[in-house]
C-alpha cells in the first residue's frame, strides 16, 4: 500500500502493509492498481503551487518534492513564515494532509517530513543529531537494515561510527552510498552548472499534437541524453524537462533521483511530465514544437558490474533494439512475459520494448487444468491457420506440407478444451503430431484441423 484514504486508515491499514495484510485487516477494502502517470498529472498543479512560492522546485516522484529554501527564507522573514506559506498553497490546491519537512538536507527532510503529522510541518534545528537518531529502516533498505541489525547496529549514529572502508568492503557501493547519507553527507537542491553541449533538444514539425508520439520522442530523446553523457563517464542525479508549444509557450520542470537516472527511468519521468502538461490547464496549446532534456548534479560513480558481465555488448544490444524501435514505431519491437492460460498463444502477454507491463490477464500461478503439457511450441502463429490432416479412425495418419504429404510417426492426445459456451464456442480437441518435417500442434474443431504452434 502506497497511500490509503481516511476510511481505510481509520479500519487499521497503513503504508507499507502488503495487499494481502490489508485486506486481512478490512476485507471490504478495495484497492487501485497505481498509475503513476496519473498520479504525475495530479500533482503537478502541487508543483505548480509550491514553484510560485520558492522557484526550483525538483520532483523526486508523484507526491514528493525538494524546494531549496535558503532564499526564501531570507525573502519571507524566517523558516516559520515560509513553511506556513508552503503549507497554504499547498492545501488550496491538493487539500490538507501535506506533510512537511525542513532540514538542510534532502535525505534529513525527507525523513522529517515522513515523522511529521499532517499539516503540522516537522522543521529540524540540527540535522547531525537528527539523523544520528534515526533508525536504520529510514533508509529504505529493508534486507540492508536487517543485516545491520543483526550486526548491532540500529541507529544511524551508530552506522556512522563505523569506518567507512570497512562498510564499503562488506556492503559494495550500497553500503557506501547508505553510509554517506548517515553521516549526513547529502546531495543539495541547489542548481549547478553544466556545459551547455550535455542537452539535448528536438524540434518537430509539425508539432505533435498527441501524448503518444510525444511520450515516444521523450524515450529516444533520453537514449540520446544517456549516450552523450556516457562518452564524458558522467550520470545525471537531475534532469530539467522543458517543453515549447507551438503557441511559444514554454514550461519547464525539474525531476531529481537519490540514484542515478539510467535511460528507462528518464524516459519514465518525461512521459510522466508531459503527460501532467497535457492533462493540466492550459495544456501544449497547438501542439509539442520542441522538447529539451537538460542535466544537472552529474556523478562521475558509474556502476558496479557483477562478475562475467559484458556491459559494453548489453549497451549495443540496447541501442540496436533502440534503433529498430525508432525506425519501425513503438508498437513494432515488442517484448513477452508470461501469463496464464490453456493454450501456447494465450500463455504470453506482450508489451511495448522498455516500457512497463500491465498487470497479467491471467493469473500466471493458477492451476489451469486442462493446459497444455511441457514443452512449449517453439513457433506460435498470431492466428490459428488451417492445416490438412487425414484420420483414419480418429488417428491421424498424414499431415500435407505444402505440395506433399508427411505419414505421421507419433502422436500423443486428444487434450480435451471446453469452448467458451455462452459466447457459442464448441469444444475442441488438442493434438501433437510427429512427422518427419517437424512438429505440430494442432486442434480440432468443428471438423476442421488448426495449426497453433510448431515445436523446434
């Protein structure tokens, strides 16, 4: 659970419970799958809200962002003034609820804000001791926080006593980054330079006047970006989304990650952003003209391959399907995962190549009496296509191939599959049938043979 609503809080259901812990607790309660593109859409007026008080605002994800203060509180007289101005603007537009943290760094105010009861902002006055009493489940990382209870170590204080050699050579990098934030060693908010050649923008003409193909540009725009921040060894930790419609307006936001955007993610938070543009008032009037990816807070921490594995020929890999994918459309370059059902064609659910898949259709771990035995056609047409078999006393006994007949050799079935009756579907019977050329699965029904898979 990610977010519960007032009635379900007050029936005992909390963030974090597992869906099954929550309906354990309330078995009326009905959950929503989360839609974080609608999620994007909705909290952008919030963005929108708080930018008009303090500028450079970074959303972190639909429902959490930095604001760096330090100029605003100057402006507006003092930490309380602006947090109860924040705090207004807040609820005029997203009602009350916020929760709301003040501290000198992202990691510390974030943490004071989960500590903070809605509505009653949580400001730190010293983040060193602050963070030197947090527990270790404040860092997000429940197996990391369970070795290091186990290892006595339950506070954050008590992590940051430890020399930081020796959690680097337990822990890897993980154990490195967790160990920078305990001893209070965060990343800012604040903006920093970049060269001007590290952006990349596309213009188009005529503008797009869809979210679809607007959402697939920002995907190649970010596989651009990645590219070219790959040849200087440089990661981005921010990125500024800035869209021009054909009218000239221009609107521009600002998406920060604690780890470092890799392509996927980044084409991810564009397709949010865009999506929150279209979706708010006002809108890309006339159409997307011009779309620019600009980063910012770049590490130079690259990543830690495992043993045996071959980045440079996983990156090609990538960028050739990338490439495909660019030229023939998004819908041409698809990718599988399983699902269940009885026969081959049903047992897959395909999806657009680097995107997120829906939820399954079928449930992949149902019994599914009925379904085919191991092993799986290596061939499965979209269609069912009718294939010539001669019975002999309900025995086949030659398959034609083409302008030939093949005699069977083996075969093993029927496999009964009762049609979907009250759409007027009749039953059918499944067969695998062996023949010198190869071999098929085929079904029968209504007298006629169909072909739906051929095994390797």
């Amino acid at each position: 659970m990610v977010a519960v609503d007032a009635a379900a809080a007050a029936a005992g259901i909390t963030v974090g419970m597992r869906r099954r812990e929550a309906e354990a607790v309330c078995p009326t309660v009905v959950t929503i799958p989360g839609d974080p593109g609608s999620e994007a859409a909705a909290f952008e007026q919030v963005a929108a809200a708080v930018e008009e008080i303090v500028p450079k605002v970074e959303v972190a994800r639909p429902g959490l962002l930095f604001v760096p203060v330090a100029g605003a509180v100057r402006y507006y007289g003092g930490e309380a003034p602006l947090v109860e101005r924040v705090a207004k603007e807040v609820e005029t537009v997203a009602g009350p609820g916020a929760r709301i943290g003040l501290a000198a760094g992202p990691f510390a105010a974030h943490r004071a804000a989960d500590l903070a009861a809605p509505d009653e902002p949580h400001v730190v006055a010293d983040d060193a001791a602050f963070i030197a009493g947090l527990d270790v489940a404040a860092l997000g990382k429940d197996d990391l926080a369970a070795t290091f209870r186990w290892l006595g170590i339950r506070t954050l204080g008590e992590l940051a006593r430890l020399p930081r050699e020796a959690v680097a050579s337990r822990f890897g990098n993980e154990g490195l980054a967790v160990h920078r934030l305990a001893a209070g060693e965060d990343r800012g908010v604040w903006a920093r330079g970049i060269p001007d050649d590290l952006a990349v923008e596309e213009r188009f003409a005529p503008p797009l006047q869809s979210l679809e193909p607007a959402g697939f540009a920002a995907k190649a725009l970010a596989a651009r970006l990645m590219q070219r921040l790959a040849a200087v060894g440089a990661i981005p930790h921010r990125v500024e989304i800035e869209a021009e419609s054909a009218t000239g307006l221009v609107r521009s936001r600002t998406w920060r990650s604690n780890d470092p955007f890799d392509e996927a993610s980044l084409a991810e938070r564009a397709r949010w952003q865009l999506r929150a543009w279209v979706e708010t008032a006002g809108g890309v009037p006339g159409g997307l003209r011009r779309l620019r990816l600009a980063p910012a807070d770049l590490s130079d921490l690259g990543r830690q391959l495992v043993l045996h594995q071959d980045a440079v020929v996983e990156e090609e890999a990538r960028r050739a399907v990338a490439r495909a994918q660019s030229l023939l459309g998004p819908d041409a370059v698809l990718q599988a995962r399983p699902q269940g059902g009885r026969d081959p064609g049903e047992r897959v659910q395909w999806h657009r190549w680097g995107e997120s898949a829906a939820a399954p259709a079928r449930d992949p771990e149902a019994p599914w009496p009925g379904r085919l035995p191991s092993p799986s056609p290596a061939l499965v047409p979209p269609e069912p296509r009718p294939l010539e078999v001669e019975w002999d006393g309900g025995l086949p006994t030659r398959v034609r191939l083409r302008s030939r007949w093949e005699p069977v050799l083996s075969w093993a079935g029927p496999w009964r599959k009762a049609g979907r009756w009250w759409d007027g579907e009749a039953a059918a019977d499944r067969y695998q049938v062996v023949t010198s050329a190869g071999a098929f699965l085929c079904e029968v029904r209504d007298g006629r043979t169909l072909l739906l898979g051929v095994y390797d």
